[in-house]
C-alpha cells in the first residue's frame, strides 16, 4: 500500500542545496503542468473517477487537490518574501476534496497549474541565493525555508503525477 500511496517515497529534502540544483528544480515549476497534461490526457471520464489506490482519491480529486496545494503553495512562497517569517495557514483538504468544485472537468485545474507556474517561475527566475534562506511557519512542519518548500513543492507535484501514471500502468491504460 505504501507503494501505492508513495510512488516516489517519502519527501528527502537536501538541507544545502546548489545553484544547480535549484536551477533543476525551478525548470521543473515549469514543466510540471505539462507533464500532467501528457500524463493524463488519454484517460477517460470513468478513468479520471478511478482512485489511484483502494480508499484514495479519484484521479480528479488528486488533479484538483494539486491546483489548491499549488495555490497555497505559492503564496506562502510570496509572503516569506515579502514578510518576516509569517504564520502560513493549512488547509482541510480531505473536506476540500469533496467541495463541487472538485467534480468539475479537470482541465479546469490543469489550466489554473499552468498560470501558477508560470507566475511562480516568473518569481524563482529573479531569485537571490540569499532569498531561499527566508522561511515561513507551517502549522504542519515547522518553520521551513524557501529552499525546503521549494523542493517540497516539486517533489509534491511529481508525486501526485507518479501516483497516477502508476495507476495507469497497473490498468494497463
């Protein structure tokens, strides 16, 4: 099951990281709605209301929830830009996942994941190294720089794509 669950394992930051790697991971803000696009593109309505595993989310729930998450997301990124370590607000987001808005086509999100990254390329691309060093506060991790949540950001968007073209396979989609 937790394979199911965690396709690529258990978020790992790197406490350190190099331009480089930054550099990697702000290419991938911008390619991800695309993979997911590709990703799920050839699926169904019946597929896309499939849960990724037994008792998880549909695979539109999951497409939906990245949308919220990536909104939250980046602006928790704008605010520890623009204030001194602010409080970031969490979000009930199994109570999220039945609002009716997660029963609308799921192009609708994909669109939205497109404009939020290209915004939030937008901000990585002018970023100072000093600036991952600023933090905001999760009321679920702690504080946590701009580094950590940059990574945490990537790795949850291709988590989420993973969990799918999982499904995918184990269908034999």
């Amino acid at each position: 099951m937790d394979k199911l669950r965690y396709p690529l394992g258990a978020f790992e930051p790197v406490p350190s990281p190099t331009t480089e790697q930054r550099a990697v991971w702000r290419e991938a803000v911008t390619e991800m709605a695309a993979v997911l696009r590709q990703t799920v593109e050839p699926l169904s309505r019946e597929q896309l209301l499939t849960p990724y595993r037994p008792g998880g989310w549909t695979v539109q729930q999951v497409i939906h929830h990245m949308a919220d998450n990536d909104m939250n997301a980046f602006i928790r990124f704008k605010r520890a830009l623009t204030e001194d370590c602010p409080a970031a607000s969490s979000y009930r987001e199994d109570l999220w996942a039945e609002l009716p808005d997660y029963r609308l086509p799921v192009e609708a999100s994909i669109l939205l994941l497109e404009s939020v990254h290209i915004r939030f390329a937008a901000v990585l691309r002018f970023l100072q190294p000093s600036d991952y060093a600023r933090a905001f506060t999760s009321p679920s991790h702690g504080t946590m720089s701009l580094d950590i949540a940059l990574q945490r950001f990537v790795w949850h968007d291709r988590h989420h794509i993973a969990q799918i073209a999982a499904l995918r396979e184990n269908m034999q989609w």
